[in-house]
C-alpha cells in the first residue's frame, strides 16, 4: 500500500528505477496511458509532396478516413523525421479551410470569384495558345529559334518525374515555351 501510494511520484520512480527522469519513470498514470490515434489503423507508405527532399511518410487511415501522417522510420532519406511542413501535411488534406475550388481575379478587380474546373481550363488553354500565336519566333539573329518567350511553366514539387518529364515534352516540343521550371529545384 505505503509501495503503491510511494510510486506514484515520478522523484521515487526515478530513484527506485535508477533511471534519469527521461522514461516512463517521469510519466503520469494518464500520460502512461495515452494511446497514438493511428493505433490499430492500416498503414500506406509514401512520400512527402512538399518538396524535393522526398521524406518518407507513413499514412494512416481507417474505414476511408486519414487518419494520422507520420515519418517513416524505414525511410533512408528521412529516417522516421519530417520538417514542420511536411509533419502537417496531414491538414493538406483535412483543413476545413482548403481550397478545393479554382478562384479567378479579373483583371483590375479586387474580388475573387470561383470558377468551375472546365471553365477555368479553358481560359488557360486560349490565353496560352493566343500568346503563343502573338509571340512565337521563329528566327532571331539569323539563327532559327521556333520559340516563345511570353509563357512560362512553374511546377510544384508534387509533380513526380513521369509529369515533369511529360510538362517539358507538351511545352517546349509542343508550343516552344523555353521558361520551364519547378519548384523543386529552388
Ligand atoms: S517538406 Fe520537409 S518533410 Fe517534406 S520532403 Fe521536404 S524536408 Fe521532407
């Protein structure tokens, strides 16, 4: 009894354990008996798509539902560690303020409004095709350039090697854009 009631402050656990006061000796009964959300939930492994690093991830989901991100020990790369961004990358997902709708600002307007998808992608589609029409060069300098300066491409590191290689094939191949850059070289 005197034992039980004695081992409930962390200062005799310690001293009883020999242990430095780091471990479970400095623990509370409730802290002991916190449980990880993800216990017992199905696991996926990936990658973190911030940036070009490529820490490993560890996704945990239940019945459809993500439920926790975590690091990936098994990762060579990160070794079960995430920077700030990626250890929230789980609200990149789940924040209830994510924009899931494509948001247009006029030209000279200070509102935003949303736009459906195909509706947007159509804008892009004739604004690029009618700069590119506008701008096109085919020679300079008595060299032949077949290019256009006027249009750019900025990629995310989300983007994988497949599509970045398809990015620069569609637009330098295919229209002449020669400012082809990511995100992830930064
Ligand atoms: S954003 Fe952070 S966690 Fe994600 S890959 Fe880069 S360094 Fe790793």
């Amino acid at each position: 009894m005197l034992k039980d009631t004695l081992n409930r402050w962390p200062l005799v656990r310690q001293i009883l354990s020999g242990a430095d006061g780091t471990g479970v000796e400095a623990m509370s009964e409730r802290t002991r008996n916190l449980r990880p959300r993800h216990e017992g939930a199905e696991v996926a492994r990936s990658v973190c798509p911030y940036c070009a690093v490529g820490c490993g991830q560890l996704i945990y989901h239940r019945g459809g539902k993500l439920v926790s991100i975590e690091g990936d020990p098994d990762s060579f790369i990160s070794r079960g560690r995430l920077c700030p961004k990626g250890a929230d990358s789980f609200e990149l997902l789940t924040h209830a303020k994510r924009e899931t709708r494509v948001k247009y600002r006029r030209p000279h307007s200070a509102l935003w409004e949303e736009l459906d998808l195909e509706t947007a992608m159509d804008m892009i589609a004739d604004r690029v095709w009618e700069a590119r029409e506008r701008s096109f060069v085919e020679e300079e300098g008595g060299e032949v350039v077949m290019h256009t300066k006027t249009i750019a491409h900025l990629g995310g590191a989300t983007l994988d090697n497949e599509e970045n290689y398809l990015i620069k094939k569609l637009f330098a191949a295919g229209i002449g854009m020669v400012c082809i850059s990511n995100q992830a070289r930064i």
